[in-house]
C-alpha cells in the first residue's frame, strides 16, 4: 500500500485487516437498501457510507490489481478529515483503531437498523471485534460487579517481562480476600472475560507522559509474547480453579522469598559492608591452617639453628619477638607432599613444632600461621571441614528448593483443563522511533505460505518468527510491538479452509464473486496500469537515440552488457573474460570480440586467433599426455606469415623481473602493456627457462617444459602468506583460481591461452610455443569441460577486480576527506562484494574492511548533512535533505537487513538519533520541523518505498601493476598511519 505522507499507520492497520477473509468478506459484501440511502441525512451516517465505498474499492484493487501497491488516498483523506487536528502529522494506531472501528460499526448498524433497529448484537463489525468482561471487586468494605463492553484490551508493558504478566496485572488489581472485605481500607477487583470475540487485540501501551521533561516517551523494555495463547485462565467459567490457583502462587512466592533470603544469608555472609558466602570463606579458612610458612621445606638452609627439643614449644613471647615474626618449621621427617597431607596418627611426645626465622628470606608467598601443632590442626581442620559440609548442603537444598517452586510457577497453568480457548497470533503492529515520530509496519501471518510476512507500505516480503521477534519484542533497538492482534482457533480453521490451494486462485474466486461494479472498477485500473506502461515504453525508446556509448576505457571489466545474439555473445564473452585476465589486455570485450568477427571473415581461423576468439571446449588435465598431437601449421597461413615477417621491425624491450629482450613488433603491432604485465612476465620467463629443452627435443615439448615452469611459479604464489599490504589475487588470474581451489581443467586451460597470445611473437621460439598452444586449444573437445563452470570463475574474478577498484577508489577518496564520493563507490563495492564472499571467503576481500568505511564516511556524511539542515538557511538546508535523500537514507536501507552486524546496527541509530533530537526544538520554524516530519518515516523506516543508490561514475581498471602499487599503498595508509583498528 502506498504511502502517501505519513500514512504507514493506515498501512498496518488496513494490511491487517484485510488479511482475515470474514473482514475481508464482510466489506466487500456490504451494501444497503436504495430506501435507507435515500432517508440516511446526517453528515456522520454519509460520511460513514462513503468511508465503506471506498474501503470497498480498496479492497477490490487489493485483490485484483497487477500492480505492485495501490494507493489508498481517498480513504485516507475521508478519515483525516475526522482527526481532532489536521495539521497532526502521524496519527496513532490506537487511536485509529479505535475510529476506524466505530465508523465501521457505524456504517454496518445502518443495515442491521433495517430489520433490528438499535440491535447491536446482530452487527457483524460487534460480533467479530467486540467482547465483555466482568468486574468485581470491593471499595471501601462494599462490593461491587458490572459488565463491560471491549474491542482493544489494553494493557501496561513497564514492570512485566511477558504478556501473559501482562494480563494478569490487568486482571487482578489490589487484594480480593473475602475476610478483609469488611476493613474500609482495602480495595480491590479482578476482571473475567465473559465473552471473546473471535479477533482479540491487546493495546500494549509503550507510551508515558515525563513530568519533568513535560513530554511523552516511548517505553523500550522487552516484552515477550506467544504465537498461541491460551485464555482460559482469565475466563469467568474458569474462576473457581483460577482463583485457587492464585491462592496456591501466591503461597509459592512469599515461599520462594523466603528461602530467597536464607540463601541470601549464605551467599551474603557477615556484619560489614563486604560480604562474601560462607562455603567459600571457611575453605579459604582450610586453606590457610594448611599453609606452610616459608623455609618449611628445607630447614637446613635456614639462618637459625633448630632449637633443641627441650624448647620444642616455645613461648609466643619469643615468636613475637622475632625480626620479621616469620616462623620456621624444625620438623626433621621429610615428606613428598603437602605437610598438612601428612600421616596425622599420634606421634611420640617430642612433637615437631615451628620454630621462628629471623631471615627476610624466610617471608613466605602466601599468609600461613605462625604455630601450630599436629593437634591443633587436625581438630581445626576437621571442625572446618565438617561445617563446610553441612553449609554446602543446606546452600544445595535451597537452591532446589527455589528450583522446584521456580518449575511449580512456570507450570501453575499448563493445566490441560485450562488450554481449551486457543488464540492464534495472526498480526503484529510494530512501532519504530520515539514518542513524537516514528514510523508503522506490521508482520502477518499467511496462511497458504504458512509463515510470517512483513507489510511495509509498498513493500511485501517473507518474513520469519526470528524477524518477528527482533522487531517486535523490544529492548534491543527503537523498534516495539504496539499492537497484537490474536484470532480464535475457530477463525483460524475457517481460514485455513478457505485458503486451501493458491493464494492466487483464493483471490481470483473472491474478485469473480465480487459485484459487477466492483469488478468493473478493478478492470479499469488494470486497463488504466498497462496504458501507464505504454506510455513509458515510448518515453524509454525516444531517449535511447539520445544515450552516447560510453568509451571503451571506461567500461572495460566493470560492465556486462550483452548484445542481441545470446548464443554467440555468452561464448565469445566467456573467451573475452578468460583472455583479459590472462594479458590484461587494454581492449574491452565488445571490441574483442568485434575484431575476432572481423579478422575471422577476412583471413581465417589463424588470423581470428590473433584476437580472443570463441570458446571452444576446453582438454582436460593438460600435460605430458594432453600435449601429444602434432601442432601443424594450416597452410593457407604461410603467405600471411611470409608478409608479417617482411614488415617486422625489432626492438629492444625492458621487461621487469625478465630484462631486455629483442621484440619483433609486426604490422599490426605487439601490446606493450600487455608485454609489461605480471601474467606475460611469467610466461616470458618460463620459455626462457624451457630453452635447453625446445632446442633438444621440440617446441611441443618447449611448451610442456615452460607450461610446468609457470604453473610452479603461480602456485607457490598462491601459497605465500598474504599481508595487509600484499594482495597476490591481484596480480595474476591463476592466483585467485588456485586459492579458491578452481577445477583443474579451467585453471590448465586459463593458462595454456597465456602461451597462445600474439604478443608472444619475439623470437622464433616464443612463436614456435605460441603456435602449439594454439594447436592445443583446438583440439580440446565438448566433453573435456563444463563451459559454462569456465565462464563463470572468470566472471567472478572480473568481479573481484571490479571490486577491489572500488574499494581502493573509496579509500582514496575517504583520506582525502571526499566523503561524497567516497560512499558511493563503498556501498557498491560490499554489495558486489556480498555476492562473491557467498561463494566462499576466498573469493572477495575484506567485507569488514569496507563495512567499516562505510559506516565513516555515513557518519561523516551524516553531520554534514544534519549541520546544513539545523543553519535555517534555504539553500544549505535544500543540500542537507539532497545528502539524506541520495546517499545516507539509500545506503542505510541497504545496510538494514537481516543480517545487519551490531557496529552497523549502532551506527544507524547514532544517525537516527541525532534527526530525532530535533523534533520540537523552539528554535526551528514550522516550515523546517513540516520538512523534518517529511524525512523522519524514511529514515526510521527501511522499505518504505523503492530507493536506488546511483552507481558511481564507471572507472577504467588499473594493469595489475598500478593495482598492486595502489593496493600497498592504501593498506600501508590505514594501517600504518593511524590507529585503525579492523574488526
């Protein structure tokens, strides 16, 4: 449903309803009698029909429609013009609810009036939404019961953690016991539902009104609710067993307090400030009798003397008085262990005792008693031992005590007897933002998918429970649940039965029983849609004469458009590909492929295998035994041989890593980037290191020699260890295919086009090479390998490059503070990035890496954009909303997705946070907070209409060594320069 200004409450609502087939039915159906048309007068009952008129109209385009969204305006603008103001910019969902339901009771009590005049109970709107309940209670020693109507129950989120508490705060209000019913003092009540309607809505309200800031806020605490909630225990017929069961919780929880406290006791123990619990005191108790004092071990390297075994006890006057009061074991049985692990049976009178140590060598690591006997401490020990036993017990009986009680509550009303009135979650009303702004979706169940989807103004998509649950329980973020909507299981089975099959053949059985004006209107508006699309269309193929091809250096690698010959251009864009990234070539694939065609139909198959041509299947395995067919040169290409080589020319070459070389530069000339770049380097170097064995045995097994040389090199390549400033992905094809464990077959093959490139035409050997390779690839049949598997990888690292150009663009631009810029080739660069890292983490970069980047340069782009707007002037505001509306709002919709990281997550509400601060500040004039309100539901919501980011401006791709030499540049920049941390 479309938006039309702050109209996604409406939205929720509406989606809501209409998604239960008896409203939906009772709507489409309605209609009243020509006499009560005529004789209905009052400005309330025509406005109430012409509301139905046109949520019947609705309705219908909502079920027949071809287009995406419908817009409800007409509707919308008859209920605004209700509202107590009109300059209110977002209405409440309560409050719409709430009118929304007497209009529509309003409307249907005209037809009932028909035959039961002032009947309530024969209106189907009161069937279907309206319940009572009963009130009892006592006041001041009297007692009192009534009966009251409800179509939203509402209830109190602050201090309850589930709604089901929820409920129960709501129904029990104050003490009940008949015996203090006579005391003037006490009051209290308890509500029954007497009867449910078969759509319950709960109002939860997240809303308080701040005394002292003189404003409402929103209340953010979690709140958990159930997709099945029973209501038996608030049922009148279930008050006997309820009410006992409330006097047995009751019971339970003064029980569960008070072992509460004993184990507070425990665990609390002592008279101070500090406490600690008492099973961990009395061990560190044993454990200190049971330490040894320093020197203990090894009496003889003391600096005292033992003292005679006449003075075995001495005074504790003398141990005092020693220096450091330290005291020294004179013991002289010698033991393994621990000494308080000692045989502790009766010993001979002349017990060993501890003697003192004047040495502050002696201070012992940990605190250890002074004196003490074998007596002393077995008795302690025992005593100590025994206490903590006991306090160990007494803490685990308490613990599950409180275990069992805990257990008791939780199941106090899993009673089978009181799971008999099932209600099925069937709609979620979900609030994001705070008190004063904010914006509305609501998740709903679908019955013929059987899951959850989320109905966000035009947008409709799958949702999940898990979804569900993040949005709308609250506490993690802005976003709560604000309105529960429950259908009877009874509700829920009709629907089930009415929605068996399609959707799609549900609604078109519905648009067939519709009236013929209905049906008519419907009609109209497809017919009015595919006018609308003609129209377009010749809008669209008038401009596409005005479009100018873009030059071919500025779209090489980073576009994929595709002419009108699919067969012939996917295989001639998978050779285009393939070849690229074995030269890194300047020529863009179109133009490749334009001169292949070209040279093909003036000279042949040879001379087309100067240009990338198209893919013929690829051999499988290549070495010694692929390479086993004769490489004959066709005949009809020696004339054009004979006529290049009158018109070479040589010339001297410096080649990085290889060093000069002679280069027969032919008519139509050699590439000299293509002879500067690593991949030709590579190749260059292994036929120069293949020379002994071309000379000895033949360029057939020249090419097997250099063949095997080159794969060495690029696979302990791509075994090296990479470094932040090193990316080897970047320098060469095969790199990238042997990280990510590439099929043999297609990395065999990316490598053998490598030796049949005509640059390699600068002496007799590299020609020699080129020509066998060129004879290999001919002859590698349909079966040898997946064509379309081939295309894809090269693809993929086209891709790759594509997006380590944009992620380098962006960094560059972010250091020098072009935020503006820097955003847009970042935002591009994760989202191609998503798509290469879901085929494994070795086939992009660093998605952390641009996440954190981007979330800068958003920030950045954010106070900019937030400073423009607060300066009141028009021009710098006008560019401050231009920054929200192009770049921030688009990338945060992007980001906002399900599996959003946490520093994302925070960086959104940081920015939401700093527009929401703005609201009702006295400072801003009504013109400026009117535009504020405007950009709020965009920025809160994620989906509220079609946003595209523009692409940036289209980059030409650097050779591999400007690459690389940029790539360690930046790295080098954002991890050496400042402390940036990526996580």
């Amino acid at each position: 449903m479309k938006n039309i200004g702050n109209t996604c409450w409406f939205s929720a609502v509406i989606q809501s309803l209409f998604q239960l087939p008896e409203f939906r039915r009772l709507v489409l159906g309605y209609s009243l009698p020509q006499t009560v048309l005529e004789s209905c007068r009052s400005r309330t009952g025509k406005r109430n029909i012409a509301f139905m008129q046109e949520l019947q109209c609705l309705f219908a385009l909502m079920l027949g429609t071809r287009r995406k969204f419908v817009d409800p305006s007409a509707a919308v603008e008859l209920l605004r013009d209700a509202f107590r103001s009109a300059e209110e910019q977002q209405q409440d969902v309560s409050e719409f609810t709430h009118k929304l339901l007497d209009w529509l009771e309003d409307a249907f009590q005209l037809a009932v009036n028909v035959k039961n005049p002032g009947d309530k109970s024969e209106n189907p709107m009161v069937q279907l939404f309206y319940g009572t309940f009963l009130t009892e209670g006592v006041h001041e020693g009297n007692t009192f019961s009534k009966i009251e109507t409800f179509g939203q129950y509402p209830l109190q989120v602050n201090g309850y953690r589930n709604l089901n508490e929820c409920l129960e705060g709501a129904m029990v209000e104050g003490e009940m016991d008949e015996a203090t019913a006579s005391q003037s003092v006490k009051y209290g009540q308890e509500r029954w539902f007497t009867k449910l309607p078969p759509v319950l809505t709960f109002e939860l309200s997240r809303f308080e009104f701040n005394q002292s800031l003189g404003q409402p806020e929103k209340i953010h605490t979690k709140l958990e609710f159930p997709q099945t909630i029973y209501m038996d225990r608030y049922l009148y017929c279930s008050k006997e067993l309820i009410q006992m069961k409330r006097e047995e919780m009751k019971r339970l929880k003064e029980k569960m307090v008070i072992l509460q406290q004993k184990l507070e006791r425990y665990m609390k123990y002592g008279s101070g400030p500090a406490r600690f619990p008492l099973p961990d005191m009395l061990r560190y108790v044993l454990e200190f009798i049971a330490t040894k004092p320093a020197g203990a071990a090894a009496p003889a390297q003391g600096s005292q003397t033992p003292l005679p075994p006449s003075q075995a006890k001495p005074h504790v006057l003398d141990v005092l008085s020693q220096p450091d009061g330290i005291l020294e074991r004179t013991d002289t049985k010698t033991e393994d262990g621990p000494f308080f692990l000692a045989n502790s049976s009766p010993q001979p009178k002349s017990r060993p005792v501890l003697q003192a140590s004047g040495s502050p060598a002696g201070l012992s690591d940990h605190p250890a008693p002074h004196v003490v006997s074998e007596d002393e401490l077995s008795l302690v020990r025992t005593c100590l031992q025994r206490w903590r036993n006991e306090i160990e017990q007494d803490v685990q009986d308490l613990k599950e005590s409180i275990a069992r009680i805990t257990l008791s509550i939780e199941q106090m009303y899993c009673d089978p007897l009181l799971q008999q009135v099932p209600y099925r979650l069937h709609a979620v009303l979900v609030h994001e933002g705070q008190a004063n702004a904010g914006h509305y979706w609501a998740f709903i169940y679908d019955q013929p998918r059987r899951r959850w989807l989320k109905y966000n103004d035009i947008s409709v998509t799958e949702s999940s429970w898990e979804e569900l649950e993040r949005d709308s329980f609250g506490g993690l973020k802005n976003a709560s649940a604000y309105c529960l909507m429950y259908i009877s299981d009874q509700v829920s089975r009709l629907a089930a039965a009415e929605d068996e099959g399609s959707e799609a053949g549900q609604f078109q059985k519905e648009v067939e029983a519709l009236p013929p004006e209905l049906r008519h209107y419907i009609q109209e508006d497809n017919w009015r849609l595919e006018q609308e699309a003609e129209e377009w269309e010749e809008e669209q193929s008038c401009k596409i004469p005005q479009m100018e091809p873009s030059p071919a250096s500025e779209s090489q690698d980073l576009s994929s458009e595709s002419g009108p010959d699919q067969s012939s251009v996917c295989e001639q864009s998978m050779r285009s590909l393939s070849s690229e990234h074995a030269l890194i070539a300047k020529e863009q694939t179109a133009k490749a492929i334009a001169n292949t065609a070209e040279a093909y139909e003036k000279n042949g198959v040879e001379a087309a295998l100067c240009e990338p041509k198209e893919v013929e299947p690829v051999k499988a395995q290549l070495g010694d035994r692929a390479l086993t067919v004769q490489a004959e040169p066709a005949q009809d290409t020696k004339e054009t041989e004979a006529a290049a080589q009158t018109s070479s020319q040589v010339s001297e070459v410096e080649i990085p890593s290889v060093g000069k070389i002679p280069v027969r530069s032919d008519a139509d000339g050699y590439n000299e980037e293509v002879m500067l770049s690593p991949a030709m380097q590579g190749v260059i170097l292994a036929i120069a290191k293949a020379r002994q064995t071309f000379d000895r045995d033949g360029s057939e097994a020249g090419l097997v020699k250099a063949f095997h040389e080159e794969y060495s090199r690029l696979y302990l390549l791509a075994k090296e260890t990479p470094t932040p400033q090193n990316d080897a992905r970047l320098q060469h094809v095969l790199v990238y295919f042997l990280q990510n464990n590439a099929p043999q077959q297609v990395v065999e093959r990316t490598l053998l086009e490598q030796f049949a490139d005509k640059n390699l035409s600068y002496d007799e050997r590299s020609i020699s090479i080129m020509k066998v390779a060129r004879a290999k690839l001919r002859e590698i049949g349909p079966d040898d390998v997946d064509m379309e598997e081939y295309k894809r990888w090269h693809e993929d690292y086209s891709l790759f490059r594509k997006v380590s150009v944009y992620l380098l663009t962006g960094l560059e631009l972010y250091q020098n503070r072009k935020y503006h810029e820097a955003l847009t080739y970042l935002v591009y660069a994760y989202q191609s990035n998503t798509k290469l890292l879901l085929k494994g983490t070795g086939r992009g970069v660093s998605e952390s890496l641009i996440a954190l980047y981007r979330r800068k340069c958003l920030l950045k782009l954010n106070e900019v954009a937030a400073s423009l707007f607060v300066s009141c002037e028009e021009p710098r505001v006008a560019e401050g909303i231009g920054i929200l509306n192009e770049l921030i709002i688009p990338c945060m919709h992007l980001m906002n997705n399900f599996e959003i990281s946490k520093e994302d997550l925070d960086a959104i509400e940081v920015m939401r946070n700093r527009w929401c601060s703005y609201l009702g500040r006295e400072d801003m004039d009504a013109k400026l907070q009117e535009k504020l309100g405007e950009l709020l539901p965009r920025l809160l919501d994620c989906s509220t209409e079609v946003i595209v980011l523009k692409e940036p401006p289209k980059i030409r791709p650097n050779s591999p060594y400007d690459l690389c030499s940029r790539f360690a540049a930046v790295m080098e920049s954002i991890h050496g320069a400042s402390a940036v941390t990526v996580k």
